[in-house]
C-alpha cells in the first residue's frame, strides 16, 4: 500500500508539471525522489509550520494550510535537483493540484472499497 502511495505521489507531481506552468519535474525518476522528500517534509516540517502558524491558520478558517504547502513544496524543490518551482505561485497552485489529485484519489479508493 506505502509503494502504491508513492508511485501515485510521483505521477501526481508529472501531473502538476503537464498542468502548472514554471512547475517543472525532468523525469519520473525524479519525480519518485520528490514524492518521496515531499512525504518527509509533510511528515516532519509541515506539523512544526502548522503549530507555528496555528493563530493565522484559525484566523483564516484554515486557508493558510495553502500557503504552508507552497512553502512546502519549495523547499522540496530546493532540496530535489531534478525539481524547480519558478516562485511561490506554481508552489501555491502546484499544492492546490496535488490536494485536488490527492481528494480525487481518496474519494475513489474509499468509493471502490465500499462498493
């Protein structure tokens, strides 16, 4: 199931490349390294950024989690070679698609497992 995960990370992030202009991934190579640094990363400093941000996150009904992911998303970029976000705007749309792929995802796994 974790393999499956990651593989799906990876081609949500070739997705995001085809769809986001200045998103940009070389290959699925790469795009495997990043899906797997972007699980860290939201694994270790998403939770610390959430909690340090918890005021703005409230104030903002929860919006700011969209900004969280930009930052996010660069700092994987700055971390994976084969990866470059021209800026914050393809990392804050680039977080919108993979969320929007990730909800899509979801909601046909659980929809199959019902059935």
């Amino acid at each position: 199931m974790l393999l499956l995960r990651w593989l799906g990370s990876a081609l949500a992030l070739i997705i995001v490349d085809h769809v986001v202009p200045g998103f940009h991934v070389q290959n699925f190579w790469y795009a495997l390294i990043a899906a797997l640094v972007l699980g860290l990363l939201n694994l270790t400093v998403r939770p610390l950024l959430t909690l340090l941000t918890l005021p703005v996150t409230l104030v903002t009904l929860g919006f700011f989690t969209l900004i969280i992911n930009a930052v996010v998303i660069l700092l994987m970029a700055s971390v994976v070679k084969g990866v470059s976000v021209d800026g914050f705007a393809p990392a804050f749309w680039g977080g919108v698609v993979l969320w929007l792929i990730g909800w899509a995802t979801n909601s046909l796994g659980t929809a199959l497992q019902n059935a």
